[in-house]
C-alpha cells in the first residue's frame, strides 16, 4: 500500500477537555491519543495526518488546538489542524480566526452542523458572512452535516465562493435503509460547485455497526467518485468514532477495494496528494 495521509483523524482527552457528546458513547469515553492511533493504523503506512476538531464545548476551542500543538512536538505525522470556530457569530468570529491564524498548523475550520435540527442553520446571515470571513485567513471549511442538510449546504458553498469547502463523511448517506435517493442527486448538485471536496470518510458508522459489509457500501462510493472525481476525493479514516463500527485496516482495504479500478494515479490522488493540496501540507 503507498503512502496515505489521512485527511480525518480525530484524538482526545476527556480529563483534559470537556466533550458533551462523549456521555452517551461510553465506548469511546476515554483518551485517544496519538499512540493509540499508531497502533491502530500500524501496516497502514500513514505518513501524514490532519486533526479534525472534537466537539468539545465552545469555549475550549483555543485549549483543544493548543494540546494539539504540543502533541505534534512528539508527533512528527501531525501535519495539519481543523479547529471549531464559531462562525456563526458573523463578523464578531474575527478575534477568534485571528488567534488560529498565529499558529501555522492551523489549515481549516469546522463548526459542526450535524446536529443542528434546523436544516437551514447554515445559511442564516450570521453564519454565512463568519464562513465567509475564512477567505483571509485561507481557512478551508469542513462541512459536517447529515444527508438532510445537503441542499442547505449546497447553497452555503454556492454564497461563498471564495472558501474551499470538504464534505465530511459522504454528507451521511442513509446507508443502514440501504437508500441512494435523495442523496445521491443532492450530492451531484454539490459536487458541481468547484470549491469543494469530498472526503471519502464514515460510511461505516452510518451502516449497521455490526453487520455491515463492503458491498453495501459500494452504491456510495460509486455516486460519489462519479459526481467528484479523482481529483476531489480525500481517503478519511475517521478515527476513531470509526471503531464502532469497524477497525482501521478494514477501513483502508474497504477504500482500496471500492477504487482497486482506478489508476495509480488516481488512487496517490485519493490517498495522499489531494489532502496534501487542499490542507496545504
């Protein structure tokens, strides 16, 4: 397997920060640290990773990418951070990009949308002109919705040109109802604005955690290579939220497997190059 550098990679500590959503997930109510990582992904050949904010509360989110920071002293694959801003806070969010911006490590932006039960959340005035604030900064912008929120989405990345956008998760498809529609045109409809990506990420926590099997992910993987193309795939391992439902390695062979039809040009796009580009790494 050639080198990877996972765009998706998430590590944390809840005796050192605080994570609300980690209380109904005792699975995964414990540190996660960049050893674990490395045991989990050994034979995997990951050369470079980016972090992706945790949802930890709010008002943690300058302590969140500042832990990251003395990890990566120690870790030398830690290429890149995805931080929370609360961009929803419109022009006022300045102060708080301003402070990312100090640390070069800092690539790219995510305030989660996932659970919003609003589906329009994303395009009130406040938070369009926050997102839009990223521009100055080069800030990319993670979009971590679920597949209701699709066309919201689409708008949003169709407001703000300027930003370079990167769906997280396929947009979470319905994968456990085993339905393709309406995702699948929504996701073309996205996929037709140029500034954004897709990361091929957490499918299978979207399927049956316990049963689920590589076939029944092949629908997604085929729509989504399909409306973006080689050239704006990103392989995400989503660890590790990723474990309730699967291990890593399994993971990589199941992207492997869903592109083993690809040219190795195209899969040193998917696995490294792409992220390398749009995560400025």
């Amino acid at each position: 397997m050639h080198a990877i550098v996972d765009s998706h990679v998430h590590l944390w500590n809840p005796q050192r920060l605080r994570y609300p959503w980690l209380d109904g997930l005792p699975q995964l109510n414990r540190p996660f640290l960049p050893d674990d990582f490395a045991a989990a992904s050994a034979g995997t050949n990951v050369e470079k990773m980016i972090f992706v904010e945790c949802g930890r509360d709010a008002s943690q989110a300058l302590a969140e990418v500042e832990w990251i920071l003395e990890l990566a002293k120690t870790e030398p694959r830690l290429r890149g951070i995805v931080a929370h801003a609360s961009v929803e806070k419109g022009v006022a969010v300045r102060e708080d990009l301003e402070a990312l911006a100090a640390f070069p490590l800092v690539k790219g932006v995510r305030r989660l949308l996932q659970g919003e039960s609003d589906l329009h959340y994303c395009l009130q005035p406040g938070f369009v002109a926050g997102v839009r604030l990223l521009a100055k900064y080069d800030f990319t912008f993670d979009l971590c919705i679920r597949h209701e929120q699709l066309s919201a989405a689409t708008e949003l990345v169709c407001l703000v040109p300027e930003v370079q956008f990167v769906l997280d998760h396929f947009g979470k498809p319905p994968v456990e109802a085993g339905q393709l529609e309406p995702w699948a045109v929504q996701l073309k409809k996205l996929a037709q604005l140029p500034n954004v990506v897709c990361k091929l990420s957490g499918l299978t926590t979207e399927a049956d955690w316990q049963a689920w099997q590589p076939g029944q992910l092949q629908p997604y993987f085929a729509v989504a290579r399909e409306a973006f193309g080689f050239d704006r795939v990103l392989f995400g391992g989503d660890w590790p939220v990723c474990t309730l439902a699967t291990e890593y390695q399994r993971w990589v062979d199941t992207v492997a497997a869903a592109t083993a039809d690809a040219s190795e040009a195209d899969r040193k796009k998917l696995f490294q190059s792409n992220a390398e580009r749009i995560y400025r790494i």
